[in-house]
C-alpha cells in the first residue's frame, strides 16, 4: 500500500518474498527504493491517484535491488477509508512463481498416479510368486535326479529374486511412528553410518546445520531411510564418475512461503543433499521420481521413489535442481505446532 507521494505504508509476507525486502526497511521509503521498471516510469502510479481508475499491466519486469529482476502482472487500485487516505494498493502476481508451481503440481500428480499404478501391479505379481515358489518346492522333492532339480532350483531363486524387487517397488512395510524429536538425530546417524561406509572412497563430507530448527513431529527411521537414499545416491553418481575432488554437503535450514502443491506454508524445514558429480542426464529430469528410472547402470529406480514416498508421508515433498558440477535433493516438511499426519497440516495458508 502507497500513499499520495508513492511511499509505502504497508508491505504483506508475500510481497516481501517477492521484493527481497521486509516491512521494517521499507515502510516510509519510496516505491523507487524497492525497484524500478523500464521503459516505464511512475506515471502510471501517478495517474491511478489522480484519475482514481485502475491499471493493471501483463508481463511487467520490476528490477529489484541487488540485480535481480521479477517477472509479474501488477495491478494498481486507489484506496481510502477513514485511516488511509488517497492509497494505492499495488497487487503483484509473480509469473516464475506461478508457472513453478503450476509445474511442480503437475509432476506431483503424474508421480502419484503412476507409482500407485505400478503398487497395484507389484500387489498382483506378489501373490503368483508365492504359488510358483511353493509349487517348486514341491516338484524339488519329489524329483529323484539331482541334475533336475537344478531347474527347480533356477525357479526358486529367480522368484526370490523378484519378490525383493516387488517388496522394494511397495517400499517399507513399517507402518510410521511419529515423535516429536530433533531433525538431525536421523542425518548424523546416516552421516556416522556413511563414514563407515567410504573408508576406501576419498570423498568430502560437509554437514551445515542451522541449530534453530524446532522439534518435528517425524518417524526418525523413515526420515533415515530418505536421506540415506539421497546420500547413496550422491556417492554412487560421485564414484561413478571418477569426480575430482568429490564433495558431498548436507545442509538443514528453515525457509519460509514455500508451496506444497497448490499448498503454501508460512515456515518449513528443508534438508538439501548436494554435490559436484555429473549432475542427471537431461532426458531423465522430468521422469526421476519415476519408479524404475535411473541413471546408473545397474541401478533399480526405487531409491527416490521410495524416498518421496516416505517424504509425503511428512505431508513434505521432494524437489530438485541439477546441473553438471551441482546436483541438490532437498526435503522440505512443514514446521507447525499443530501437524497432524491423519488430517494434514491445520496452519496451511492457500
């Protein structure tokens, strides 16, 4: 909200985030202070407060401070009552926002009705493998040529074999339980367990905890099962690639006005795992959290579809950004003192 001289009054949360700046630097200053827009000028602003009309403008590029630039629609309304006199509101529509979240959204849709197609399969393929174990069982016994039952034999190994992929394709089988406890009990444990793990791997680990994370309503051992899959996989893609000087960082912070969805939350908790690998092969970004794809060779696919799995189970999600030489997974579960993992997240603004 401006007054009659274009200073600004008042500033929302979401304009904050838009405009990298908070309602304690700016209230007082000058529009101008905040951005500035070529080719236009404060005309437009000056003419809604003398005309009392509204204007609105598509695809306006605001250059902010510190160099960054933001692309929106505006629209600009005069205002007054009894407290405010002769204001204008300015509303602003960030496009990136909206296109990233229409896009995530998408994603998050297609990923759940393809991983719950490929659970329905994995269910009916499960119950025909026990018969066929269980008839080869029986035919072993009863075969009285030892070189026969090598067949047999086959059989049982290789439904074996594909009982452990379906089990994996179902994920953990560990119904959750909830505590509220201290997010990075679970990562140091990954991270004590992957220095036993790269004793003959030089790789670098770097951990950058923010202490100021409150307690979180989580099932410590998923949330291990999710960053260790995360982790594995950034050593794998690290080792794999004969990476010089390979490093991986897990970060913890606390962000603010995210989106879940179509869902935005005030304060959350995002635990990112990076590193200088190759980064993912473009032709498999919009397929990763797919079940079955991967970019190894002999790898299975289950590894982020579990884990994003595991993270909705959080009510979180997973996200991530990738370029050769900058890889980052991040988990992002919402802080909330009333989360409730059977009715979602109650303080959840849309």
């Amino acid at each position: 909200m401006l007054d009659s001289s274009l200073s600004i009054k008042l500033i929302n949360t979401s304009a904050e985030s838009f405009l990298d700046s908070s309602l304690k630097s700016t209230t007082g200053k000058k529009i101008t202070d905040l951005f500035h827009e070529e080719p236009d000028s404060l005309e437009n602003f000056e003419n809604c407060l003398e005309k009392n009309r509204d204007f609105k403008k598509i695809d306006a590029i605001l250059h902010l401070r510190k160099g960054r630039t933001l692309l929106c629609d505006y629209t600009l309304r005069p205002f007054s009552n009894a407290e405010f006199k002769e204001c204008l509101i300015m509303e602003i529509v960030g496009k990136e926002n909206a296109s990233e979240i229409k896009e995530r959204h998408r994603m998050k849709t297609n990923q759940e009705i393809t991983t719950e197609f490929i659970r329905g399969m994995a269910h009916e393929i499960k119950n025909p493998l026990s018969g066929i174990r269980g008839s080869a069982q029986l035919l072993n016994n009863k075969l009285p040529d030892q070189n026969l039952r090598e067949y047999t034999d086959i059989i049982i190994k290789q439904t074996d074999r594909l009982t452990v992929l379906v089990d994996n394709i179902l994920g953990p089988n560990k119904k959750p339980s909830f505590k509220v406890q201290n997010i990075h009990y679970p990562i140091e444990n990954v991270m004590d367990l992957e220095k036993n793990e790269i004793k003959d791997i030089e790789i670098k680990y770097e951990k950058d905890f923010d202490p100021s994370i409150p307690d979180l309503l989580i099932d410590s051992y998923l949330i291990e099962n999710s960053v260790l899959n995360l982790i594995k996989n950034a050593r794998e893609s690290l080792s794999n690639s004969k990476t010089l000087s390979p490093k991986i960082k897990v970060k913890t912070r606390v962000v603010h006005q995210e989106y879940i969805g179509e869902l935005r939350f005030t304060t959350l908790c995002k635990i990112s795992i990076s590193d200088n690998g190759p980064g993912i092969p473009e032709d498999i970004k919009d397929s990763i959290f797919f079940p079955m794809i991967s970019g190894k060779e002999q790898g299975s696919g289950l590894g982020l579809s579990i884990t994003q799995g595991i993270v909705s189970q959080h009510n979180g999600a997973l996200q991530f950004r990738s370029k050769p030489g900058d890889t980052e997974f991040s988990i992002i579960i919402p802080i909330s003192a009333n989360m409730n993992t059977n009715d979602g997240l109650k303080e959840a603004h849309g």
